[in-house]
C-alpha cells in the first residue's frame, strides 16, 4: 500500500468514511498533512479526557499529546520528536508507566450488543445462512413490534422512544409493513 492511501486508512479509522474519504493526495501536501494530524492529536486528547484511569496517568497521555502538538507546530516533514512521542503514547496507553519496563496499568475494553454485531468473527460457511435468517427474524418481530405501537396510535417518534431507535429506523421498517405490489407499472426490466 502506498504512504497516501496508508495515510487516508488512517485517518478513515479515527474520523469515519463521510469524514475522512478520499484524503490520500493530502499526505503529499504538507500543510494539509499538518492539519489532519493536529486534528488527530486534538481528537486523541478528547478521547483521553474521558478514559476512566488515574489522574497520574491521564496526566502522561496529554503531556505525551502534548509533546506531540508541539512537534506539528510550524514543521514540514514529521520529526523524530513526534515519533518518539507517539511511541510513549502508546506505550502509556498499553499501561507502561515508569522507566523500569513494568506495567502498571491494564487495557480493558466493553462492546455494546449493538457494537458485538459488527466486530464478531465471520461464521462458518455453513452459519452464513442461519444468521441470515436469525436477522430476518430479528428485523420481522421489529416489524411486528412496530405495527403493534401503531396500531395502539403512537406515532414514529414515540415508537423511536420506546424501542430505543431512530425515528428513521422506525420509518424504515413501517414502510415495509405495507403490502408489496405486483405489477407492471413502474417494474424494472429484468426484476
């Protein structure tokens, strides 16, 4: 993989496709380039603020972010500064927290259901068509629950409250409740 698009995966990971699509030419300008990693750097210390860790080791990751500001200020190619400092970032991130190569701190993480769903493994080949049919079913009882609240005369943004969704997922799955069509009128050819 070439620098540029090494560099948009990057940032794709950070800032999400709508965001950060179609940046690669961005690694060849250096001012741009310096504008998306001091983005960075401001995201990773909002990030930072919110972990749950001691005060002392919140303390080291912004100083480390810190540092790593500093080293974008006015430069045109990345220096060893930043290099180190994004190496004592992640080296506190992973619990290292003294000069003696000991760990002092431990990386733990949670899912939501919701995030399970799209970090599982992939199943077996022959799995594949089960969990089709297990969403198919999820998606007709979400159907079915929909219908329900309708038909008791709550309205869309209501539903939305009570199932915990948007208010356009609510849309989505009641357009579906009507009864599809069979015709020609309209059809595309070869459906």
């Amino acid at each position: 993989m070439d620098t540029g698009m090494y560099f948009e995966m990057t940032m794709r990971l950070l800032f999400g496709d709508k965001t950060a699509y179609h940046i690669a030419d961005s690694e060849m300008n250096p001012a741009r380039r310096r504008v998306w990693l001091q983005r960075t750097v401001r995201k990773f210390m909002l990030l930072v603020d919110n972990l749950d860790t001691t005060p002392s080791h919140k303390s080291r990751m912004m100083t480390d972010l810190e540092t790593i500001a500093n080293s974008l200020k006015g430069v045109r190619e990345p220096s060893w500064t930043l290099v180190y400092g994004l190496l004592h970032l992640c080296m506190h991130v992973l619990g290292f927290d003294s000069e003696f190569g000991v760990t002092c701190h431990t990386l733990a993480y949670w899912q939501t259901p919701a995030q399970h769903q799209h970090t599982r493994p992939r199943p077996a080949e022959g799995l594949i068509m089960q969990n089709l049919s297990d969403r198919q079913d999820v998606i007709s009882l979400r159907r079915a629950i929909v219908a329900d609240l309708n038909s008791k005369g709550l309205d869309d943004f209501k539903i939305a409250l009570v199932l915990h969704t948007s208010e356009y997922e609510v849309k989505n799955l009641r357009s579906t409740l009507a009864p599809q069509r069979t015709g020609t009128r309209g059809a595309r050819p070869g459906r």
